[in-house]
C-alpha cells in the first residue's frame, strides 16, 4: 500500500523527519530541496523506498552512511582475510605477504605511537558531510581548548557502535556551534536561541578542526580492530589508535606534551549493551583509567556528550530476550570484548530493516577542560586503589578518586547546562535522566 507522504508515516519516521529540518535555509529554493522519497508499505519488512521524488542531496547522504556502516566493514572484513589467504598460497604474492604480516604484527608502532597520518579525513572531507548531514552530526563548542595542551577527552555514551565520536571527531564533516564566543559577540543577540541560523550562518565552517585549530585528536578504539590485514590501514587512515596504556603515554608525550587529544570511548562495550532511545545510561563509577593517564601526562580531561547517540538504532530488550542469547552475548564479550547488544537499524531501502542506523540528530557537546593537578618535578603518578573496597591505598591513589570524582560532576553539569538548550533537539526529546554506574 503506497503513502504519498512520508508525514502520513509512524512516529519513528516523523523523528525521521524531524532531522531533515536542520536542512533548511530561509529561501524558498533550499525549501524545495528538502523533498522525501515516496514510501512503500510491504508485508513482512514494513516501510520500503527506493529514492523516488528525494534529492540528490538526501540519496547521497544515505548512500555515504551505507558505504561507512557496518553493511561496509563487516563485508570488508571478510574480503580481507580471504585476500590474505589467498596471497599467502599465490607463487608470486606469498612472500610480500608474509613481509606484510611480520610487519603490522612484529614491527608496526602506528596503532598505539598515533604516528599514522589521517588520509581519510584529509582527502575525503565532502564524503564526510554527506554522512554526517544524513543525521545530522552536530560538534558544539563550549570552552577552547588551547593548542599549548594536550587532552584526554571522554566521549559518552558509547552507544552501539559510537557513531557520533567517529564522526564528530575521526572526521572534518560535522556541522558545528560554538558557545564560547556567545558572550564577546555583540553582533549576534542570542545564537543559541535559533539552530538554522547558527548551523548555517556559516556553512564551510566544519568539524573538529575549525572549532579547535592546531589540536591533534587521535579515536582510542579496541585493538582488535588492528587485526585484519589492509582494513587496519583505513582505520588508521582515520586517526585511530588503540585503547593500551602504552597509546597514551606515547601519544600524549608527543610534541613536548602540546596539542595532542585522545578521545576514548569511556563505557566501552558494556555499556553499549544498556542502550536506551532517550536515554544516557553511562558505566563510569570505576573507570578510572583514562583518568590516571591523563594526569600522568599532565593532559587536561574534557568530558563530552552525546546527545541521540542512544536513538538511532532499535534495541530490543534485555528482559525480552533468551537466556540462550544472553550467554552467546556473554561469551562473545569474554572472547573477543566485542559486546553484541541485538539491534536493528534500516538500510539502503528498507526503513525498518537493517544495519544502518537511523536518520536521526546527534548533538555531541564538549564541555571545558578539567585542569590536572600539579606533581612535583620529576614525580611519576602511581595510583593504587583497590578494586573490591575502591579505596584509595596511597596519595596518589587519593587524587586519582579526587580528579575521577571531578570529571563525573563536570560531566553531570555539562549535562544539566545543555540537556534543554533550544539547538539540543535530542535532549529535549530525552525520555529519562542521566544515570551514573
């Protein structure tokens, strides 16, 4: 059964919907071009569209989120190993290929050294917009971050697969505000009151780069995703470290300790398996880690959050499910430290089926830098706490709790300031409040 509209549409689709409008421009030119395609009803799959009536613009932001979504690393995994099968048994390629081999996992230092330079968001930056005006993507700035320090930013929440961090900050594409110039700009009354206006009084000014210049950001992730040959040098290609202790000493000390970031995923994959539409679940009570290497390095912590990261793909609940897939879940988390929380998204034509995620905003906020404390001359930070009492057993130990209780009551304020902000159209539509665990 054919709808003409796509507001005649369930509620999903009109939260669909509701994002197209950060697409618009007062003249009546760019309102044309915010057309949607026709939807199909179909039996068993629910809504189906095959582009018709949408803009180039609409089929090319969908067309570029479906060649970075799982539908293009999962298959791309699979060829990987195959190819490297295959050259291990070809006469002329088997040698290369074991140099190859020897090389990413004897020799290679670019997962944890963040030396690797980051072609893909270099040279694929229009790429980059379409995926990320498909949500769309929104990077705001609250504080800056001068280029004379070195960061530790905590991204939250993880999600399901941490798109906003991966765009936000892996790539150049985000549409941008900026807060911190609201109070010295006497031109503009109130930028924060009108979303259009702010997104678009500007529309060359994009990503992570043009809100804080001179910063060298590096995306911690697991370092099994350095593991399959050829696809580990495009995740590399996106600034991608790997989440050891050795990747943030290395990486921070870089340039004498100035203008280098490391975004870490704090909750991790446990946390991607409490995912909640209109909710912030985080796990961040005893993760202290990042915290500890943050002060090591002398490298200020920002916290940040993701407003929408929960809502863009379908998670079925925990309670619904069977204590078959409850213990695989667990499994596959204990093997790999892959969580695999069962979910659905949509795809290239099905709206309700998939792996892609849904076309609906992310609002990621970066809030101020927390100051870490002052050592002494030449002292090395050495924390100990212990694991089942939480308490603190040295000095060091008491200060790693002191700054970890600092960063969660930043994250909690950051969370308060923003979370009804006209721009946060996700925050606003929240369905409970933040919960710290």
């Amino acid at each position: 059964m054919r709808n003409s509209e796509e507001k005649e549409a369930s509620a999903s689709d009109a939260n669909e919907k509701e994002a197209t409008k950060h697409d618009r421009t007062p003249s009546n030119k760019n309102k044309k071009q915010i057309r949607e395609s026709v939807v199909y009803q179909a039996p068993l799959v629910g809504k189906v569209s095959f582009g018709i009536g949408a803009t180039a613009g609409r089929k090319r932001q969908t067309l570029s989120v479906f060649m970075c979504s799982l539908y293009f690393i999962m298959p791309a995994t699979l060829f990987c190993q195959f190819q490297t099968v295959r050259f291990l048994f070809h006469s002329y390629m088997a040698v290369p290929m074991l140099l190859y081999l020897g090389y990413i996992f004897l020799l290679a230092r670019a997962p944890t050294s963040g030396t690797y330079f980051p072609w893909v968001r270099q040279y694929l930056d229009c790429w980059w917009r379409h995926a990320c005006d498909y949500f769309p993507i929104v990077l705001v700035k609250t504080a800056n971050l001068p280029a004379d320090q070195s960061y530790v930013v905590g991204y939250h929440p993880h999600g399901i697969i941490s798109v906003g961090a991966m765009a936000g900050f892996a790539t150049n594409g985000a549409r941008i505000i900026d807060l911190s110039k609201k109070s010295n700009d006497k031109n503009v009354k109130n930028p924060t009151n009108d979303y259009e206006v702010s997104l678009e009084s500007n529309p060359q000014r994009r990503g992570f780069s043009s809100l804080f210049p001179g910063i060298d950001r590096r995306v911690v992730t697991l370092p099994v995703n350095f593991s399959t040959p050829f696809l580990r040098e495009y995740i590399l290609g996106f600034g991608c470290v790997t989440s050891d202790r050795e990747t943030f000493r290395r990486t921070l000390a870089k340039n004498n300790g100035k203008g280098n970031a490391l975004v870490v995923v704090v909750g991790g994959a446990s946390e991607s398996m409490m995912v909640k539409h209109g909710c912030i679940q985080l796990i961040l009570e005893k993760r202290r880690g990042f915290v500890r290497e943050a002060i090591r390095a002398g490298a200020c912590l920002v916290p940040t959050l993701a407003f929408g990261e929960t809502d863009i793909y379908h998670v079925i609940d925990g309670s619904a499910k069977s204590e078959f897939l409850k213990k695989l879940q667990s499994l596959i988390k204990k093997t790999t430290g892959i969580a695999m929380p069962l979910f659905r998204g949509r795809s290239l034509f099905f709206r309700e089926v998939g792996l892609m995620p849904l076309r609906k905003p992310i609002v990621v906020v970066v809030g101020e830098p927390i100051a870490p404390p002052k050592l002494k001359e030449g002292e090395v930070f050495d924390p100990i706490v212990d694991r089942n009492t939480q308490e603190a057993q040295n000095e060091h130990g008491k200060l790693l709790i002191e700054w970890h209780e600092k960063y969660v009551k930043s994250l909690k304020q950051l969370y308060d300031t923003y979370k009804d902000e006209e721009w946060n159209k996700p925050g606003r539509a929240r369905q409970g409040s933040l919960v710290v665990r």
